[in-house]
C-alpha cells in the first residue's frame, strides 16, 4: 500500500518516486544481458540521464486514484521512461531532427556515434516490454498484464507516437490545419502521456463512466504538454532546456505558435489544460497527484 494522506503534498513525494523509477530502470541495466559494450553504456546514458521523468510521475499519480501497490507501478514508471527515451533517442538522429543536445549533454548520437544510438533505442524499446513481461509483481495478474502491455504498444506503435512522428516530419517545411497539427501532437506525445495515465487503471475496478472521465483527462493533457513544449522552444534558453531553443524554427516544423501565433498557442493550452481538469472532477481529492502534475506540464518552464 502507499504510505500517502491526501493532505500531504505530491510535490514532497516526487523525488522518492524519482529515485524509485531509477533505481528499477538502473536494475534492469544491471541485469545480465551480455548486452555488449558501447551498446549497454549508450543505453544507460540514454536513459538514465537529468530528465523530468514526468511520464513516471505520472504513473505514481494515476496508481494513487486507487493505492494501487508501489512494486507494480515501479515496472509501469520503469518501461514508460524506457520508451520515451528510446522516442528521444531517435527523435534527435539526423534523418529526424537533427539535434546534438539533450538534458543538458550531448544527444546519444554525438556522445557515441549514430548507429550505436538506433541500436540503444531498439534496446531500450524492446527492454521496457521485456521487463512488463516478467515483472513479478504483474506475474500474479495475467489478464491485467495483457491490458498494460497493449496499452503501451498502442501508444508507441503506428496509431501512435510512431505514427506521430511520421507525420510531424511530413509537415516540416508544410503549411497545416490546426486539425492536423493537433493530431500531430496527440499522437507523437499524448498517446504515451496517456498510456503512463492509463495503465494504472488495468489494475483497478473502474465503471465505464469514471473510465471515460480518465481517458479525456489523459488525452487532454498529453496535448497540453506538446503545446507547451512548442511555446518553451521559443520562450526559454537553451540551458534552461537543456536541448537546443529554435531547433523547430531551424527545421521549419509545423507547432503550436507557428500554425497559431504564440498568444493563441497559449491561450489554446489554457483551455485543453481546463478541460483536462474538468474531467478529473469526480475523483476529488484522490486525483492531488495528477493535478500537482498537470499544473506543472502547464507552467512548466523546461
Ligand atoms: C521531451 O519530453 C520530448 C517531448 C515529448 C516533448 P520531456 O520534456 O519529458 O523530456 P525529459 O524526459 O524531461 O528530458
Ligand atoms: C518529441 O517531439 C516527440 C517524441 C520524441 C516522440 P519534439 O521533437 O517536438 O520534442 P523535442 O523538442 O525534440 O524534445
Ligand atoms: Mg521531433
Ligand atoms: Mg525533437
């Protein structure tokens, strides 16, 4: 059980779930895999490096709706932190876009060299479903264990972040609708939020209705993370972020202030971000975590 009063602020619980996700990430790369060198270095450096680890929080957050048992959401922070930063690792390649800084250090590709870096996402990708397949404390729960792994693959496969990131490369250099650069962001990013959000509940007894209000949360605040992210390109310095600010001008991509204008980029943010927490009504002071959480990905500022 989580060892949380609803009164206690998530803020003081975020650095323990941080070191939780690190600690099983580092385990499973410690684990003898005879993965050889530089390909287990690469993956360590990839994933294990100064980043927000929102997704995980996210994870903590969602399985504290329903005190939904610490070593399962470990495996659940553990393999949503492992995609994403495979996601990154290919999305800074030079076919993609093309950056040689991430979190403060030098992209995968630049630290190392360019086919190390596909070959560490790979590794990464397939390492996090390996680990949701043997994870212990799944094993007890098969039919839950199929749900989380499916929601996963969804989220990163061709309806998802994949897909989104083809399409985001379609539109360098394209004028879009706003229609088409939202589903842009809801795929490329929101699919994977919301999978992060998502999974927790395989474990819990939802009725449809609380299930769809979730859903609409999850959506709604994975697009809000991916607007943000496009104004703090423009708004923030490249140390602060950590990656290079004017990185999507340089490669004239389709976002959120280009297609729109900075105001209403905000302004759009705004409203998706409200109705994110519209929809986290009903579970009142349970859903702390995920409201500490979704002001951050507003306000953000790297
Ligand atoms: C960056 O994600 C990539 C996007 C999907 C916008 P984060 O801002 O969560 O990156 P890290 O994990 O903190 O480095
Ligand atoms: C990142 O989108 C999406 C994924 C990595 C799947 P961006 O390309 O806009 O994010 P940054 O700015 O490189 O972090
Ligand atoms: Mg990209
Ligand atoms: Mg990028």
């Amino acid at each position: 059980m989580i060892a949380w009063a609803p009164s206690e602020a998530f803020a003081e619980r975020i650095e323990h779930y941080r070191e939780r996700v690190d600690a099983r990430i580092a385990l499973e790369l410690g684990r003898e895999r005879q993965a050889p060198e530089p390909l287990r270095a690469a993956m360590e450096y990839s994933v294990l490096g100064p980043g927000k680890r929102v997704r995980p929080l996210l994870v903590y957050a969602a399985g504290e709706l329903w005190d939904i048992s610490l070593p399962c959401l470990d495996a659940m922070a553990a393999a949503v932190e492992l995609v994403h930063a495979y996601s990154l690792v290919h999305d800074d390649l030079p076919a993609m876009d093309d950056d040689d800084l991430r979190r403060g250090r030098p992209t995968t590709h630049r630290a190392f060299d360019e086919a190390t870096a596909i070959l560490a996402g790979d590794a990464l990708q397939a390492l996090a479903f390996e680990l949701l397949c043997e994870d212990p404390a799944l094993a007890g729960m098969p039919e839950c264990q199929v749900r989380i792994i499916s929601l996963l693959a969804r989220a990163v496969g061709p309806a998802g972040m994949v897909g989104g990131q083809l399409l985001d490369l379609q539109a360098e250099n394209e004028i879009v609708t706003e229609a088409a650069l939202e589903q842009i962001h809801r795929r490329k990013t929101g699919e994977l939020i919301r999978a992060a959000i998502l999974m927790p509940s395989a474990l819990a007894n939802l009725d449809a209705a609380r299930r769809r209000e979730l859903d609409t949360f999850a959506s709604e605040i994975g697009l809000v993370f991916q607007i943000r992210d496009d104004l703090l390109e423009i708004e923030q310095d490249t140390t602060t972020l950590g990656k290079n600010a004017g990185s999507d001008q340089a490669n004239n991509k389709a976002t959120y202030p280009s297609v729109l204008g900075v105001e209403a980029a905000r302004e759009r943010a705004d409203q998706v971000y409200a109705a994110a927490m519209r929809a986290l009504d009903s579970f009142a002071e349970r859903a702390s975590g995920l409201r500490w959480l979704s002001d951050f990905i507003l306000e953000r500022s790297y």
